[in-house]
C-alpha cells in the first residue's frame, strides 16, 4: 500500500494506482475525457492535469502512479486556467452542426466544456472540416467534426470488442479517426456492437435511430432477452417508448460491452404485429373438432374462420395447452409430445422445462434453439 495526500486528505491505496483512480477512491472528480476506467489509460487530452508538490510543470493524473509521499492538489486558479485552454483548444477543432434540432447536449465533453463557462458559440471552430453523416453504417452515426481525438473509440473497439476498426489516421492537423485503411465501417470488419458509440465522450459517434429523440423521462434497467449470455441493459424512455439503450460500466455480466441485438435490435418491441396477449385457435377456444383443411391448401392454412387466432386470456390460454398436451400423450403415448425451450430463457427456465417434459410429460424430447 501507498500512502498519498490528495487535496489535504491522507489516501492509501494499493502500489501501481494512478493518481486519479486514487482520487476517485477518495470521492474527488478530476475532469477527464480520454480516460475510461475500462479501457488502457492513454495520457492524450490533458484535461486531468493536477499538481504535485516538487514537480515543475502540472501532470495528467490518468497516466501517473501513486508514489509514496506524494502531495498532490487537483484544484487550484492555474489548474482552472490550464484546463479552460485545453478545452478552447479541442473547441476550435470542434463543429456542431445543429442536426439535432437544438436538443441540448449532454455528452461528457459539453459539460465539462459548460462547468468551465466556455461559450461553445465563440469557441467553436469557425466550420466543418468532415461531412456530417460519413459512413453509411445503418445504426451508427458518424460526424467527426464533434471528435476531439480521444481515441476512446479506438480503444473500445481493439480492447473489447477485439475487431480493430478505428485507427488515427493523417499528421499534425490533419490527424483524424478513420476506419480502417480509410474506407467504411462496415468494410473495416465492423460489427454493429455499438461500443465505439458508448464510449465517444463527444457524440462524434452517435446512434442514428435514436438522433433527435431527445432525453429519456425514465431509465430502466433489464436483461436483454436475446441470448443466454443475460447481458444487463438500460432501456432509456420516454412517453412510454424505447428511445435508445445504453451500457452500464457497473453491470456484472457485461460492463459496457453488448452486442448488435442488445443494443440495436429493439424496435420489435413496439411494432404493431408484435403479440403481446395470447392466441389461440377459435375451434379450441369453442371446443370444436379441427376444421378440415380445404383440398390444396398449404399444411397450416385453412379459410375455415374457425382455424383464425383469437387473442384470450393467459388461464384460458395455458388450460387449453395442458388439456391438448395430456391428450396426446394419453392417445398416443409420451413420445408423441416434443417440446421445444429457447437459449433466450434463463437457466432456471430451461431447467424446469427439462424437469417438465421428462417427469410430468415423461419423454425425452426436448431441445432448444441454442445450437443456432
Ligand atoms: S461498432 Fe463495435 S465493431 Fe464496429 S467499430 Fe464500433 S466498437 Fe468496433
Ligand atoms: S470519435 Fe469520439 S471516441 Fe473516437 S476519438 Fe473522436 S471523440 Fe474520441
Ligand atoms: S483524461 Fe488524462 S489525459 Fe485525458
């Protein structure tokens, strides 16, 4: 353990900390952009800068390790005035467009830019330097005049998701995030996951289909139903619609990483053919015998109206289906019945299908869908 000083108070904390991760332990917020706890620190924006007593310039508290003895202060007139430039600097690289129909931003980058009372209008530069809408990747959207060169996408996309998409491309000036040898995302390898997205501190990166949706009124967090994996997500609504879903750093099964499906696969949930009630077949719901299927029809068509679905209730819904089940099995036999479970249930679902269709049904059939 090492013992430091942060702002006056007395810290110990495990040899190798970086000093920020050590202020963030005492509960004090140094500003940051390039850093992401996930991701490798890099040491590239400088907005972290704090002072150590003996040391003579201000140094980025992302990258340094606590040393035994260290003083170090994280706010003070000539740290204000160093980070205010800072963020001067990155502004007048900086171009929002207003795409957004004048919704507020609210990404890491603006507010810090906001609680160090910079004026976007006069800091920003003076117009666009990349088109807006770059790359043709439909969920994703690109627009790097707002990227400040944080290579927190680059990072995301090698260390988590391990597809090595992004890279700095260009000198000086001209030095810019492009996908692979400059060409499209999607041509680069990309896989939709959305992690870049999640990490970009500046909306550079963005998610097309929620663009101008505006604030979420609630946040709820769930697990995805795609897969078995249980991935946990946060479903961002607003009147009574998914406007978006983000990551969490704190969730146990996936931090910030999700996959296509997860974070971009949901507008399933509010389509109009969506059942959301169960159905069943009219003849079953009266008690009728199965309607004859016309001659030549397809195996599952009949225009006989008491083959049409008719929505009922969950009791009605489930009484029908163990009568129907017990039926065949009784007439004939338990290995007349098959039953089919899903890799989107969770264990303890598969696991009392599994005690189910072999103890209650008594058969062995049984698979799912996990083999896909
Ligand atoms: S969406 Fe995922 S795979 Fe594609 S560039 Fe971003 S992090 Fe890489
Ligand atoms: S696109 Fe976003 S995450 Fe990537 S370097 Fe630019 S600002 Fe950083
Ligand atoms: S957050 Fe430390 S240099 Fe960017």
């Amino acid at each position: 353990m090492v013992n430091i000083t942060i702002n006056g108070n007395a810290i110990q904390v495990p040899s190798g900390t970086t000093v920020l991760r050590a202020a963030e332990q005492a509960g004090i917020t140094i500003p940051t952009l390039c850093d992401h706890p996930d991701l490798h620190p890099f040491g590239g924006c400088r907005l972290c800068v704090v002072e150590v007593q003996g040391a003579r310039l201000p140094m980025a508290s992302c990258t340094l390790p606590v040393n035994e003895g260290m003083v170090v202060t994280t706010e003070s007139p000539a740290l204000t005035k160093s980070r205010r430039t800072i963020l001067e600097l990155l502004m007048s690289n900086y171009y929002d467009s207003g795409y957004k129909d004048g919704q507020k931003e609210t990404t890491q980058f603006m507010r810090w830019v906001k609680h160090y009372g910079i004026s976007v209008k006069k800091a920003q530069a003076p117009a666009p330097r990349y088109p807006v809408n770059s790359d043709p990747n439909p969920v994703i959207w690109v627009d790097m005049n707002k990227c400040i060169l944080c290579t927190r996408c680059v990072r995301a996309c090698a260390e988590i998701q391990g597809r090595f998409v992004w890279s700095q491309g260009g000198r000086g000036f001209n030095t810019r995030i492009v996908a692979g040898a400059e060409t499209t995302m999607l041509e680069a390898r990309c896989e939709t996951c959305g992690a870049c997205v999640a990490f970009c501190p500046t909306g550079a990166l963005d998610n097309r289909l929620s663009m101008g949706a505006g604030k979420p009124s609630t946040v709820v967090t769930t697990t995805c139903a795609y897969c078995g994996v249980g991935c946990q997500i946060d479903l961002n609504v607003k009147d009574n619609h998914i406007i978006r879903v983000t990551s969490n750093p704190d969730a146990s099964v996936n931090g910030m990483a999700m996959c296509v499906k997860g974070r971009y696969g949901y507008d399933y949930v509010h389509h109009p053919e969506r059942l959301s009630k169960p159905q069943v077949r009219r003849y079953l719901l009266k008690g009728e015998p199965k309607p004859k299927a016309s001659a030549g029809a397809n195996p599952g068509e009949n225009s006989d109206p008491l083959w049409d679905w008719v929505e009922t209730d969950w009791d009605t819904a489930l009484r029908i289906t163990a009568e129907k089940i017990a039926q065949a099995r009784d007439q004939h036999g338990a290995d007349s019945v098959g039953v089919l479970t899903s890799a989107k249930c969770t264990n303890e679902v598969n696991y009392l299908m599994n005690k189910f269709t072999r103890q209650v049904v008594g058969t062995n059939n049984i698979d799912h869908c996990a083999r896909l």
